[in-house]
C-alpha cells in the first residue's frame, strides 16, 4: 500500500524519534560533541532547514543527537541503493543494507549526482518536491548545500555551496538554521572530536537569493573560526592538563625512590 505523504510524515517521524533517542546517547560517547548556541534553533513552530556545512559523512548523527525535532534529510542516493554506508564509508554488503533501510525509515531524501545518473534530474525534482511538502507542512529538513563533503578542510573552510536550499526556504517561509561544523585534527589530543556550532537562524523573506547566499557563507564561515579558535584554546587546555597529570606522576615516582 502506498502512503500518502501524511502518512509517511506520521510513520517516519516516529521511527525518527525513536532511533534518534536509542542512537544519541551512543554518538555523545563516541564523538563527545561540544554543541554551541543550541538556543539558536528556532522553536516558534516555523518549519526549519538545517543547513550545515559538510566534512564526515556521520555529520547528520552527530547533529540530531542533539536536536529533538524530526529532521528529513537529503543523502546520495547511493546510500539508499545498498551501495555504500554511513559507517566510515564502508562497502560492507550488511552495513550497506543497514545504511539504506535506516534511511527510508527515518524519512530521508535521495538526491543523485550529475556524473552518476542519466536520470539525475527527475531524482532531485522529486525530493526537492517532497522536501517542499514537508516544509509546507512545518515539518524540518536538512540540507548540505555543498553538495559533498569537503575533502579539503585545511585547503577551503567549505565548498562551492549550492543556493537550491534558499529556494526553497524562500518558497516555504521556512527558517534557514546554518550550522558550522568542524572535526578536531587528527593530530590533536582533545577529547571534544567534532563542535557544532548553530549559528543565528534567518528567513530569506524580500532578500535577493545572491544576498541571502552571501549571509549564509558568512555565518557559516564565522561560525567555522569561531570553532577553530576553539580548538587552539581546548588543545592548550589538554596540554597543561597533560604537564600537570605528568608531573603529579614523576612526584610520586620520586618520593617512592
């Protein structure tokens, strides 16, 4: 039988729910997120899309954890086709199977590249369709407008950033939530990995969707210097600590000699 999208808004947001409660204590352990500016999510009752900027393809997990509103995200279609995961990008055939069915139970949407499918286009208009009826009707959806993930953080903050979700925003009267990302570096000894920063929401109303753009970059590029600076002052932190737990340890070395 095929749902209408009430139907499929009722059934996948509560699965939504449901996962997202199991789920979220899981990747606080594991990431140790440390979210900023929470406040920040809307809470009129306005539908909202959740606009981050993208390095990890467990961005969404790490993002929802701390958000209780139903969010329908946009993934790559592959992820829905069985032929890739969510867990560290894995091919494994049972985590592929995994990744799609957790995704069309929790309401997702799939969007395709140009470069993967001939049929690329009916595919987007389609979620594009959808994600407007969910909007419509004040439901939330999350968005990556680069498109991919930055595979270049310490070249370029973000990538070319695709403005169909200020459309869309504009189109609905729908709050536009950036969120500025940024995963610790592998090289730095800090127990917080990833902050997410929610930056200051704004509907596109009578904006130009050029200006609107240019409002999105530069909230979501501070929002990126502002978790960078973060880190310097978390890793200077992990550092003392570190000396200080160091020479406790050498003190007691000493006394027993």
């Amino acid at each position: 039988m095929k749902l209408n999208i009430n139907q499929k808004r009722f059934l996948t947001e509560t699965t939504y729910k449901l996962v997202t409660t199991v789920g979220g204590p899981f990747v606080k352990i594991a990431y140790n997120p440390l979210y900023l500016n929470l406040k920040n999510i809307p809470k009129d009752g306005d539908s909202i899309i959740f606009a981050p900027n993208h390095r990890k393809t467990v961005d969404p997990f790490v993002i929802v954890a701390a958000v209780d509103i139903p969010i329908h995200w946009a993934a790559l279609k592959r992820f829905f086709d069985a032929e890739d995961s969510l867990f560290n990008n894995s091919k494994n055939p049972i985590l592929c199977q995994i990744t799609s069915k957790l995704l069309y139970g929790i309401g997702a949407l799939p969007i395709e590249r140009k470069d993967r499918s001939d049929d690329y286009f009916k595919c987007n208009i389609s979620t594009i369709k959808q994600m407007i009826s969910y909007l419509k009707m004040k439901s939330s959806v999350g968005i990556f407008p680069e498109g991919t993930t930055n595979k270049e953080p310490d070249k370029k903050d973000v990538g070319h950033i695709y403005d169909s979700f200020l459309h869309m925003a504009k189109k609905t009267n729908s709050w536009v939530l950036p969120i500025s990302t940024v995963w610790a570096p592998k090289e730095m000894n800090v127990k917080n990995k990833v902050i997410i920063n929610f930056r200051e929401p704004f509907k596109v109303g009578n904006m130009k969707i050029d200006e609107a753009l240019e409002k999105y970059k530069e909230l979501i590029l501070s929002g990126i210097d502002e978790n960078k600076k973060i880190y310097t002052n978390l890793q200077e932190i992990e550092n003392i600590v570190s000396a200080t737990e160091h020479n406790k340890a050498l003190q007691l070395v000493l006394k027993s000699k």
